[in-house]
C-alpha cells in the first residue's frame, strides 16, 4: 500500500509508474506547460526523473529517497521536480539519454536523474541512481542536490558555456544531409556480417559480455544473410542458432510460463533482471517462429508458441490491447515470483517427476540466485538424463511437461509482480507482427486471432481525428504518437494480412503510411523524425537509425514503405524509402551491424523480394497461400485475397478474380503472367521454398 498522507501532481496521470509516485512526499510534477512556467517564473533548476514500471533500481531509488521525508523537502526547496514514464514519453528520454552522454562520457540508463536550465530545458548535469547515502564512490542524493543548486547559483557563466556545446552537439546530430553521389550499395551487409561475427560470444552464445541482451535484429541480420547467401553461409546460421539455443535453455527465459525476461546479468544467459517486457516478446517470437521454419528445430517452435500463449494469458486485456511489462519485484524483492528451493519442489512432485526436473534445471547443483534459492536454467536436457534414470528419452520428457506444469501451477498462487497495463501503440505493434507470424508460420489460428484483437483495440481506441495516440489506459488515449507507433503498426498490420485478409485493413495501413509521409519525413533531407511536425517543440528533434531493445523507426518505416510501394505500385512511397537509405547513408556505412533494420530495408531495395497476390475463394486459397507463405523467405510478401473482398487500392485492382484461384507474382515492380494451374505455381518453390528471385 502507498503511503497517502502525500498527493501529488501525478495523481491524474495514466501511467503506472508515474501513479506509483503520486503519494511520494516530493513534489512530482507530470511533464508540461504548468511545471515548465513555474520552473521559469521561479527560476528553478529542473530536477527531471526518467524511469519505467518495471524497473529494478528505479524501485529502490523511489524507496530510498523520493519516499524519504528529509530527501523530499531538499528536492522540493531546491528544484522543480518532473517524473517521467520513458514508455510514454521515449521522445523525452531519446533526448535526456543522449544528453546523458555528452555530459558524463558515458551510456546513462535507467532510472535517469537529469538537471536542466528552467528557461529551455537544456541539461547542465546529470547521472542515473543515486543512493541515499553516500557509497561505492557515489554521493548522497541530498548532498549531490545541494551542490548541483549551489553550482547553478554562483557559476552561470560556466554553466551557459557547457550549454552551448550540448546545443551545438544537437545541432550536428540534427544533420543528415545525403552526401552527394551516394548510392545504396550492398558492401555494408557484408560488412555487417563480419562485425556481428567479431562481436560472437563463441562458448555461450550472444554478443559481447555481460549484461547479456537477447539482441533480435542482431539474430535477424544473420539469418537473412545465412538465406540471402544461397543457405551457404553455415557460420552466420551456426551464430544466430547458437544464440537462440543458449537463450531458450538460459534462465533469461521463463521455463515454466514462458516469454522472455529483459537481459541476463552473466554470460551463461542464467540470471535475468526479471522484468519481461512486451517489446521484447513481440521480437523474439517473431524471430523464434521465423528459426523454427528456417531449421525445422523443434525447440524454436517450443518458444514461439509458449511465449504466445503466456501473451494471450497474462498480457492481453479484455479489451484486446496488449499490457506493457511485468515487474521484476514481488514483495520487495526482485525475482521472487519466479525462484524456488529444492523442498519446495519436492514437495510438489513424486520422487519421479522430481528425479527428471532437478538435473534437467540444476537444482542439485548449488544455488545460483543470490546465493539462496535457484533460476530455472537447463544444464541437461532429458534425454541424457533419461540414459541416467534408465528410462526412455519419451519418458523423461512427459515427467518433465507434468513436472513444469504443477511448479506453474504452485507458483500462480504466490505473490505476482505487479503489471504495466497501460497499451503502447508501438509496442503492441511488435507483438501484432509477432503474433501474426508465428500463428502463420506455425498453424496457430489463435495467436492471429489475439492479433486482430490487439489491432481492432488500437484502431478503435487510439486512432483519432486521423492521427494516432500513443497510449491508453483505463478508457482513456492521450499523447500524440511517434514515428514508432506508425512504422511498427505498419509493420505489425501488413503481417497480419498475410495471415489473414480482412477488408479495410490495407486502406487503414496506406492512411497510417500518408500521416507518416506528411507529419514525420524531413522533406529537404530524407529520413523521419522521431515526433511530428506539429509536435511540442523540445530542445531537438531526433530522427533515430541505430536499433537498441527496439529496432530503429526509420529502419521499419524504410521497410514498410518499400512492401507498399511495390505491393501498390505507389512511387511516393519507394521515393521515400529511398530517400531515408540516402539520408542516414554515412552512419550506415560507418558501423553497419548497429543498424540492422535499415540493414533489412537496404537488403529488399537491392534485392526486391516477392510480392505474391493470390485471389480465389475456400480451400484451394488457403492451400495456395501456405504453399508460398510456409518457408524461411524473409523478404517475401503473400497476401490471399478472397475473390468477393472489397475494392482494392492501387495495383492491386488490376490482380482481378479469375473464377478459379489465381496468383500474381512480382518481384519489385515486375511481374509475371499471371498462374492458374496449382503444379505451375508449387514448382515455383523449391524444398525450401525459395521462388527464383527470392532473397
């Protein structure tokens, strides 16, 4: 329970972790017009705090300090005090994180503690938690606030110099001027490919050290690759399977539940911060149903379909929108939800069932969390300890399904960690796109259906006055939209018709594309902003290439926008895909692997993938959409249009209805005869699906 002798500004907010803070004895102020004018009326330093839900030590910075009574009256004499939830404002934190790191020399994260000038906002300091008292060389809060109000006061001059270089830092990252001559080339894929091959952690998989993060466009890049050469480049298919072997068997991923948790602290994906995030389980679902087909593993299936059937469990609402995060605390203490002791395991089992689980996940091995209690984390599979037990290997694996499924059982009585059930517009775009992907790939009618939902929601409850919204909660949708909310829903949306046609749905996608094109795109230079035009005016104005935990909204909307273009013959849209590529060419080429969306959509400008309508009616539709959709092509479109849907926009008009089914195939803007003989067509895939012009 919050403390409520203390109400706040906050207390009129959606957002879950601003709401945690409403009854903080710190005057929190929601970022806006009121708070900016009295920063400036009394010429206060800005005191901005950027956090999220689920976040481990954004919990306990709020328990140490801002529920501290002392902490709080220092903040409140000194600053103005701002919180802000970074799911709904990742505009705010893209700006303040890049701040971060011109001012330190070093990444920021999260929670973000930044102090800015009260006329323009422009940051003079800043770091990321701080505790109460001072250790480990860090300064004690109050004391750290007391000499940054202090260096305000006595050294402006200072303070307006270093002022002017931040600006001037945004300025240059402001320019994207296309460089004269430039030409989308593929060198950087090769190049790519390498980097990602040097950053390879070779023993356990994933790239670089720890922290570990499960990097899906990283994956994704290698997979392409691996099929853009022909299926001959055995290591880029050996680094991506490797990883996400090592990631399905680590702790990072809930063996009970399912879905993954955001990063894992070591090396051997064991330990996670317990947060699961939905951003996170709509990328790797996708990837995990896109491994399944492309290797014919039945452990990728495995993850792709549990984690979409813990998303429609514990992450969809009655509405169909799907919640943001799960909490990584429960009682106070991170992963509890989710640890357990050998005599509590054995007390759920038989001697048989528990023979089989505590070598397959280490419980006879000494503890691995926090010296106490243990993560779930495969060391063995069944099958060698069947050979131990002497059992069959099909033995050891229904113990092990009835074993998995009481301990999940016992756990939904304990404690949940709390839930982030505001609905994000992009991120449930993410989790659209996967779920449509892996009920197509993997023949789940479900997951499409929970996909629609989500999709249905968005329209009716985020898509107003011809613009979308950002967020929703409790019946209520409010802050204008970014880049990301538009090319992912884009993105999630052209899936979703490739899993299943329904009319209206591409009209809806083309009028998302036409607010991208005329509220995002920098029109002198090429590229999109990360806000609108019409947007609040802050001190700069992203326009984002590299991926990080999401992919880069220029990189998905260049994507999207080639698919309509070539799918509706519509120039304006390749025109701008184009322009995008040119635009961020030069970071491109400096450091390819960062940038793997724009990667994906370089790869399909080069190399156009297919475009396959098929129109028909009944089973034979069905049949033929499967023969074309069913295989690893990850630049290829199918839509299966019903012979009776409604009329359709631009060229697709012309791929008219023959009274028995017939497909048009095209790859970019050429296409050939049309087919109506089912051989003709099924001859076009080879055994692994690939139709001459794929890549």
């Amino acid at each position: 329970m919050h403390n409520t002798t203390h109400t706040n500004r906050l207390i009129d907010e959606t957002s879950p972790y601003l709401l945690q803070h409403a009854h903080n004895p710190v005057a929190w102020h929601p970022w806006g017009p009121e708070a900016l004018a009295r920063a400036r009326r009394e010429n206060k330093p800005i005191l901005l705090s950027i956090g999220y839900s689920a976040c481990h030590w954004c919990h306990v910075m709020a328990h140490e300090s801002f529920e501290d009574e002392g902490t709080a009256r220092v903040m409140n004499e000194l600053f103005v005090n701002i919180k802000v939830d970074r799911e709904e404002r990742p505009d705010l934190d893209r700006i303040y994180q890049s701040a971060h790191q011109m001012l330190a020399n070093r990444a920021g994260g999260w929670p973000l503690t930044m102090f800015l000038m009260p006329d323009d906002q422009t940051p003079f300091f800043g770091g990321t938690y701080f505790p109460k008292e001072a250790r480990h060389g860090m300064p004690a809060f109050t004391d750290l606030c007391r000499r940054v109000a202090g260096y305000y006061r006595e050294h402006r001059a200072e303070i307006e110099a270093q002022n002017d270089s931040v600006r001037g830092n945004f300025q240059r990252l402001s320019v994207t001027s296309p460089t004269a001559g430039v030409s989308v080339a593929p060198h950087v894929l090769t190049r790519a490919r390498e980097e990602i091959a040097g950053q390879f952690e070779s023993k356990h998989g994933g790239f670089g050290q720890a922290p570990k993060f499960p990097h899906p466009t990283t994956i994704e890049r290698l997979l392409r690759h691996w099929h853009g050469s022909g299926r001959k480049d055995e290591q880029a298919l050996h680094m991506a399977r490797f990883t996400l072997h090592a990631m399905a068997s680590g702790g990072i991923y809930d063996q009970l539940g399912g879905g993954f948790c955001r990063y894992s602290v070591d090396e051997y994906w064991m330990i996670p911060h317990f947060e699961k995030m939905l951003y996170d389980n709509g990328q790797l679902q996708a990837l995990y149903a896109d491994a399944a087909i492309a290797t014919n593993d039945a452990v990728f299936r495995r993850i792709a379909i549990e984690t979409g059937e813990w998303v429609i469990r514990e992450m969809q609402s009655p509405g169909g929108g799907y919640y943001s995060a799960l909490d990584a605390d429960s009682e106070g203490e991170e992963g509890k939800f989710y640890v357990w002791m050998p005599d509590e395991v054995k007390s759920l089992l038989t001697p048989e069932e528990y023979a089989v689980l505590a070598p397959v996940y280490g419980l006879d091995r000494p503890p691995n969390f926090e010296n106490h209690a243990w993560n779930l984390h495969v060391f063995q599979s069944p099958a060698m300890i069947a050979q131990t037990l002497g059992i069959t290997g099909e033995e050891a694996a229904q113990c092990l399904t009835r074993a998995r499924q009481k301990l999940l059982v016992a756990r939904e009585r304990r404690v949940r960690p709390g839930r982030d059930d505001k609905v994000l517009t992009s991120w449930n775009g993410l989790m659209i796109k996967g779920m449509a992907r892996a009920g197509r790939l993997l023949d789940r009618p479900d997951f499409i259906a929970s996909a629609e939902r989500a999709f249905d929601f968005i329209r009716a409850q985020l898509w107003k006055n011809d613009r979308l919204l950002a967020t929703h909660k409790d019946g209520r949708s409010h802050l204008n939209a970014y880049l990301d909310d538009y090319a992912f829903l884009i993105d999630g949306g052209l899936e979703l018709l490739q899993a299943r046609w329904r009319d209206g749905d591409l009209e809806f996608l083309v009028e998302l594309a036409e607010t991208l094109l005329d509220h995002f795109e920098d029109k002198t230079s090429g590229g999109f902003y990360f806000t609108a035009d019409d947007h609040e005016k802050l001190i700069h104005r992203p326009k984002p290439a590299s991926d990080d935990a999401i992919p880069s909204g220029n990189g998905v909307a260049a994507q999207v926008l080639l698919r309509l273009g070539h799918l509706l013959g519509a120039t304006h849209f390749l025109d701008a895909a184009h322009n995008t590529l040119v635009a961020l060419w030069r970071d491109i080429e400096r450091y390819p692997s960062v940038y793997n969306s724009l990667l994906a959509a370089v790869d399909e400008y080069l190399h156009p993938g297919e475009i396959i309508v098929i129109r028909g009616t009944g089973q034979p539709l069905a049949d033929w959409r499967q023969a074309a959709a069913a295989h690893y092509a990850p630049s290829r479109l199918v839509m299966a249009i019903p012979d009776d849907a409604a009329p359709l926009p631009g060229v697709l008009a012309e791929r008219v209805a023959r009274g028995k089914v017939t497909a048009y195939c095209c790859a970019g803007l050429s296409c050939s005869a049309p087919i109506t003989e089912a051989s003709v067509f099924y001859a076009l895939f080879g055994k692994n699906g690939d139709a001459p012009q794929t890549r």
